[in-house]
C-alpha cells in the first residue's frame, strides 16, 4: 500500500541513531495537555451559555490533546511515515464503519407495525 | 528459526540484518497492533454516538449520575503517567536507567491511583442501584432519591460499564505490562542501545491515555 | 549461512516435541496443516449429514429424516458454518501456505516476529477447541452470524462460543500483522514490491484485512457478550437497542473476511496458472494492484448482507452500487489469467485442473454475486438456496479448489516427495463433477424459493434436492481420493528435485523439502518473479 516506497528509507536510515526527544519538550507538551484538561473542566462549567456549542468544544480540544500525545509522547513526529500512515489507516476505516451505519439509521423510514 | 547473534551488544535474531533493521520492524508490529485497539474500541464510540443521538435525553440522565470532578482528576493522573512514562524512555535513551525505572514506578503508581477512583466510582454506581443493562434496579435508585426517568436508561450504563471497563482492563494490562519492562530494567536488560519493549509499552500507554482523552468529554461532559 | 548442514526443516531437530516449540516458519504452517486438515473433515462430515437430511422431505419421522429434529438440524448447521469458516477457509491459504511460502516467496529467513507466529497457533488452537467445546457444553443454533436478539436469548454456550471466536479473531489479526511487517521489511535485496510473486501479493493484502476488520468483529463479540451477561441493549430493541446495528458491526468484519477467504486463492490460482502454462503472467501490475483494489473496497460493500434486514433504502442503493465495483477487479484477475493461458504450453497436472477449475466455479459464483448485489433481485433470492450456491461457488468453488490446487503444487517443496499424479486428478474429477451435482441444483432451487437453512421442505423441491444430496457423496469420494494422495505421497512418493515444475519464483530456488534457514546463500534478486522464455 501507500507505505511501500518507504522501505528504502528505512535501509538508508540503517546507522542513524533514534531520535531524542529534549526532556524540555516532553515537560512542554505534559503541561500543555494539562492546561487543556483545565479548558475542558473552564468550559463545561460555563457551558449554559453556549449549549449547541459545547461537545464541538469538548471535543475540539479533546482532539488538540490527542495530537499532542501521538505526536510527542508517541514520537510519531519523529517515526518513519510508514508508521503514521498505517496508524491513520486505523482511524480512517472506523470513520467508513461510522459513516455507513449512521447513513442507514438517519435514512430509514419510520414504519408502523404490519402486524 | 530461532538463533540469534550480538551486534554492538543487541541481540539481534538471525533473519534481521542488523540492529536497525529490527527496530524498526518491531516497532511497525507495534504500530500495527495499535491500529487494531483504536479499531477495537472505536466501535464502542460509533455505537455510543449512533445512540446519543438517538436518545439525547436518556443520555443526559444517565451522564448527570456520574461526577465529572472524578472525571476530571482521572484525565490528570493518565495525563501524568503518559508523560512519566515518556520519561521512561527517554531516561533509557540518555543512559540513565535508575531514574528510568522510577520513573516507570510511578506510571504503574498512577494506573493504580487511576483504577482506585474508578473502584470508588463504580462502587457509588452499584450502591445506587446503578447497573449496566437490563440489571439496572429502579427501586434502589428511587430509594436514594434518584427516580429513573427513561426507561431505557440501562442502555447508557450499558455503554458506560463496557466503555469504561474496557478501558480499566487496559489500564490493568498495561500496568502489569510496564511493571515486567520495569522489573527487566533493572535487571540492566536495557541500553540507550536497546530499550524497543519499554518503547512499545510505551505506546500502548499512550494509547490507553488517548482513548480515555476521548472517553472523558463523551461520558462525563457531554451529556 | 552459506555452510548449511544440509539438513530439511522436517530432521533439523528430532521428536514431536520439537514440533510444538519450534518458531521455524515451515513447521509452524505444517501444525496448522494437520490442524486444519482435522477441522475440515469434521465440518465435511457435518456438510453431509446436513445433505443427508435433505435427501427427501420428512414424511414422518421414521421416513425421509436422518436427524432427531429440527433443533439437531440448526446445530449441525452452525457447527458446520462456523468451523468451515473461522476453522478452515479463514486460516487456510494464509496460516497453511502462507506462513509456509510468504518468506520463501520474498528470500526472507523467516517471518518477522517467529515466536508471534508459534504463538497465533496456540491462541487459534485454543479459540477452536473452545468452539468444539461448545458441541459437549450445550449446542448453539445461532448460525455462524450469531445474529441478535436471537442470539441473546438462545442455548446457554453462545458465550462460549463467542469468546472462541474472539480468540480466534486474534490469532487471525496476529497472523496479518506478522505478514504485514515480514512483506514490508524482511524483503531479500532486489526483491521490490512489484517483483513479488503475486502470491506474496494476496496475502499480502489479506494480511491488511485480517489486521484492519478483525478487531471491529472482536468489539461485536464482547458486545454481544455482555448482551447475553448483563442485557446492556445495545443490540437489543427491547431497550432501543438496534439489531441491524449489530449486522452493520458483524458484516464490517465478515465482509471483509469473505476477501480474507478468496484473496489468497487468487494468489494460489496466479501461481498455478503461470506455472502451468510456462509464461510470463499476463498483466503482473494489474493483478497485484487489483488485490489491493478488492482489499480497499470490500470495506465499503458490507451491507449487500441486509438488504432485507431493514435497513435503509439510501443504504441499501449505496451499498448495491459498490458492491458492483467488485466486479472489477475481480474481472481484471479473471481476464489477465485467461490472457495468460493464451498460446501457452498448457500442463493439464493435477494443480492446473484445479486452477481451471477454480475459474470455471469462480466465475459462476462471482457473477451470480453481481446478480445478488441488485437489491431488487435479492429480494426474491434473499435467503434461498441462490444465496446458499452463490457463496459454495465462491467458497467451496474457489478457496478450497485452490487450497486443494495449491496443495499439490507446492506438496514437492513442502516434503521433498512426489505425489501420484494419476491420483490426484481422480480426486479433482469427483470433487469437480460432484460440486458442480451438489450445488448447480441448488441456484435453480433458490430461484424457485427454497428457502435456505430449513430442516425440510415441500415435496416439489425432493428432485433437485436429491441430485444435490447425490453430488455431495461424490464431493465426498474426491476428497478420499485426495486424501489418499496426500498420505500415499508422504509415505511412498518418490523424492522430489528441487524445481520439479520448471517454477521461476524463489520458493523453488532452494532444496525440497528447504532447510532450517530457506537458502544455502542469501538470495539477490535481479528480476521479476516469472520471466519464462
């Protein structure tokens, strides 16, 4: 699949020692993830104002977070490309599981009962 | 085929051709099987949304029995033990194993503070009558003052029990797992040369903190 | 390596319990041979009790009835859909041939992570005896679907079933992830992706399917569990639950998994046809792109399984629609084989009758597919006998002629003895003939309205079904044969050369049966895998 070309990458890279993280950029990233949880906690407490608004906030942030750690603490940043894709691919196919069962169940036409 | 051979002091198995080589084929299977998690418990998510938005206001109910301070603390501990337990690496990675391995105690420390507030969580839950499913008891709820309004409501703790149950059984895997990568280093198993098991451990924690980045807002917050 | 002992992989190590604790990737695929092998004769005897049952409509039960009831029908039934497909066609070409040939195929000394492969044979030994363990618990009659709400409130072993097949879903995800990572890293040099034998090519892309559906079946499964356990309601209505959710979880996976079944046959079915016909594959690009191709798009085609389950009539034209794209590159393998075919020195061996065969069934089973993708159509054959031929043809039709083809192709390498030629293509000819006898009747069945799965039927339905009961015996002798073959071969074949087929990929390079490290020397690869003059 996508990932096959990257095989030659990664025998060039043979010597090349792995990358290592700065101990400062893993006290960055943890304090950012906790000023976010923060936010989350900030805005729920206030969420009567904004109600349709709330889970793209919650959520908004919750994937902000997300990105943090699979980019940081799973070092996918520095890993070969062939590990995001295939780490992507995860998500992309329960995004098709999700889209198809939610096309059927809000497309369905409410019957009454035949019998 | 199982001989093996020292190549700058790693162990390398026959068929790899050098250090490298196995690394980053190790670590590919490590990626892969994440991919499998993240498929395993996106179910769960696709099924709770498909739900929540069909019953909004059942949902409601059920989230406004759970206590998003609980939640909230929660989120810090696995934040916290995600970032120790990069350090686990990281210490590994810089020749530093001593303050690697206390830095794995205290993630296994904060998987166990994590799953003593689920205990006192859950065990609130079973004292209000609150089960998953079918054997939610609406007498004992009404007995603490907490009617049920939908009738249907076990459905969300069905959710919420499979949702967060899964989760705590990562949580325990992944406590016992960083406790073998840590007893392993301090036997000395592991160099700046060598430390994949700790890396893919590792992931796995992450993974576990990911997931419930995600569980926290769904369960506690959106309600 | 160069200064092998010279030893095959069968006499590197004496004693069985070498066999139980070896991580050679040859040994590991004979293991689950002889497992396999096992679970097939158990689910063919089931196949023919279920056959005899339909010989005549039950007058009484003393006339035209085999089993006890109806209930002993629709265990005998499960029993058979399930250990066929989670036992056998699933694990088949991948667990057996592929772990075999995967790393000979691409000059690899071994897969990627040897222990994870000794182990997936433990868990899927572990998952299946779970399964026959249900048959001494208490029977279920679910169906190898387990739909709900049936599901939830049938038999009391359901559970137990379910949790062995989760377990065996993970020896499934195991056993993709090391092919995966063995394809993508362990290549010999010069062995690009595109000079891959197309057989490395198809279990290539299923092992992408086994890692990326699979665990989607694991979470129904613990569902559905707690379903039974603690009627979480989810996938029942009573609650609000939804049933066709279940559906649209279960066939994420299973449909998917039909791909895991027939995938691995097409490679089988490249290899033999090239080999055969001593030339260059026709069209190398296209066939591997296109195992690619109906890997990806079998995510999308799921719900041509529901057309009558309720769900919705969006859904219902969405899925239709993609389901027809299969069609295409299936059509491009199809195609590029008979091009291949085509003014070549055709050998009609034993391995090439069962590659012609397979075409032949697989075609028909493949449109008949493309029939039942129109959701009008499906309708009326939802259900019937129709369906019940269409996926034999693909299924039976397809995979296991190509196991059976693939068997004898590579039986040289794998155990340095010939098998007896004259044998083998007895067995084809009744397992051909026979399957044809069995199941053709059963498409004219289905269009008139047999409903499938039943322990009896109306008297205007006993002629065909008599034919098709007759064809299963003759199913049933070819395997004997084939049998027959295979332990004649073991024990009396003469040693086989190295290349007894004048083969171009890699796999015959290297002695019969291999040694414990594939190659004497490491192998450089300088061109493509079928460069036939």
């Amino acid at each position: 699949m996508a990932n096959n070309h990257n095989h030659s990458h990664s025998d060039h890279g043979a010597h090349a020692e792995p990358h290592v993280t700065p101990l400062r950029t893993y006290l960055n990233v943890g304090a950012a993830l906790f000023v976010l949880t923060f936010l989350t906690i900030i805005a729920h407490v206030f969420k009567a104002h904004y109600l349709s608004l709330a889970p793209f906030i919650a959520f908004g942030i919750a994937a902000v977070k997300a990105f943090l750690v699979m980019a940081w603490f799973m070092h996918l940043k520095y890993d070969e490309p062939s590990n995001r894709v295939i780490f992507a691919l995860g998500f992309f196919f329960l995004a098709v599981l999700f889209a198809f069962s939610i096309i059927d169940i809000f497309t369905r036409v409410p019957q009454g009962t035949v019998l | 085929m199982s001989t093996s051979r020292l190549i700058n002091g790693v162990e390398v198995a026959s068929h790899f051709r050098d250090v490298h080589h196995q690394y980053s084929s190790n670590k590919e299977g490590i990626w892969l099987f994440m991919v499998t998690e993240i498929l395993m418990f996106g179910g769960l998510f696709v099924g709770y949304i498909i739900f929540h938005s069909l019953y909004p206001e059942m949902f409601a109910e059920g989230a406004s029995y759970l206590d998003w301070k609980m939640g909230f603390v929660n989120t810090l501990v696995l934040i916290f033990s995600s970032f120790t337990m990069a350090l686990g690496i990281y210490y590994n990675q810089v020749g530093q194993p001593k303050r690697a391995t206390w830095a794995l105690a205290i993630t296994v420390l904060c998987g166990a503070i994590f799953m003593v507030i689920k205990y006192f969580e859950y065990t609130h839950k079973f004292h209000m009558g609150i089960f998953p499913g079918n054997l939610i008891n609406p007498e004992m709820m009404a007995e603490h003052g907490h009617p049920m309004q939908h009738s249907n409501l076990g459905m969300y703790f069905g959710f919420y029990y499979c949702m967060s149950g899964l989760h705590g059984i990562h949580v325990l895997i992944g406590m016992g797992l960083i406790t073998w990568v840590m007893i392993r280093n301090m036997k000395g198993e592991f160099s700046p040369k060598y430390y994949t098991p700790i890396e893919g451990v590792g992931i796995f924690w992450h993974i576990v903190d990911l997931i419930w980045i995600f569980l926290f807002p769904l369960l506690y917050l959106v309600g | 390596m160069g200064h092998s002992s010279g030893k095959s992989y069968i006499y590197e190590e004496p004693g069985l319990k070498s066999w139980f604790t070896s991580l050679d990737h040859k040994r590991i695929a004979i293991l689950y041979f002889v497992s396999v092998m096992f679970f097939f004769l158990v689910g063919g005897i089931m196949a023919l009790l279920l056959r005899l049952e339909l010989f005549a409509p039950n007058v009484s039960a003393n006339v035209g009835q085999v089993l006890k009831n109806g209930d002993v029908y629709n265990q005998v039934l499960t029993y058979h859909g399930a250990i066929m497909v989670f036992m056998v066609i699933i694990p088949g070409i991948p667990a057996i041939l592929g772990n075999f040939f995967l790393p000979l195929q691409i000059g690899a000394k071994d897969v990627a992570f040897p222990r994870l492969n000794l182990a997936s044979w433990y868990v899927f030994m572990l998952g299946a005896s779970l399964a026959i363990g249900t048959f001494f618990a208490s029977k279920i009659d679910t169906g190898w679907t387990f739909y709900t709400p049936y599901s939830i409130r049938t038999g009391s072993s359901v559970v137990m079933m379910v949790v062995a097949a989760f377990i065996m879903g993970m020896s499934s995800i195991l056993t993709g992830l090391n092919f995966i990572v063995t394809v993508h890293r362990l290549r010999a040099p010069g062995m690009t992706m595109f000079r891959m034998p197309l057989f490395t090519w198809a279990i290539y892309s299923t092992a992408v399917l086994q890692v990326l559906a699979t665990p989607v079946l694991g979470i129904t499964l613990l569902l559905l569990m707690m379903e039974r356990i603690f009627g979480v309601g989810i996938f029942d209505p009573k609650l609000g639950g939804d049933p066709v959710l279940f559906q649209h979880f279960f066939w994420f996976y299973s449909h998917p998994a039909v791909y895991i079944m027939i995938l691995p046959a097409m490679g089988v079915i490249s290899e033999l046809i090239t080999t055969y016909s001593k030339k260059t594959i026709f069209g190398y690009t296209a066939i591997a792109l296109s195992s690619i191709g109906i890997a990806a798009v079998s995510f999308f085609v799921w719900g041509h399984h529901m057309f009558v389950s309720g769900q919705s009539e969006l859904a219902g034209v969405l899925f239709s629609f993609i389901t027809m794209l299969v069609g295409v590159p299936t059509a491009i393998k199809m195609f590029n084989w008979l091009a291949t075919l085509y003014k070549g020195s055709i050998e009609f061996t034993a391995p090439m009758l069962y590659a012609l065969g397979f075409m032949f069934l697989f075609a028909i089973g493949g449109v008949t597919g493309i029939i039942l993708a129109v959701t009008a159509v499906d309708v009326h054959f939802h259900d019937t006998y129709f369906v019940v031929a269409h996926f034999h043809y693909v299924m039976v039709g397809g995979t296991l002629m190509a196991i059976m083809g693939g068997f004898y192709h590579w039986f040289p390498k794998m155990f340095g003895k010939m098998y007896n030629e004259m044998t083998a293509q007895l067995s084809w000819v009744f397992i051909f003939i026979g399957f044809n006898v069995t199941f053709f009747p059963q498409f004219i069945l289905g269009a008139k309205g047999m409903p499938r799965r039943y322990f009896d039927y109306v008297p205007e339905y006993e002629m065909l079904n008599k034919v098709s009961t007759v064809g299963s015996w003759l199913i049933g002798i070819g395997f004997l044969f084939g049998l027959y073959t295979i332990i004649r071969g073991l024990t009396s074949g003469p040693k086989a050369p190295a290349n007894p087929w004048g083969s171009k990929t890699l796999e015959w390079q290297t002695e019969s049966p291999p040694t414990m490290h594939n190659f004497d020397h490491d192998p450089i690869v300088t061109a493509g895998p079928y460069e036939y003059k």
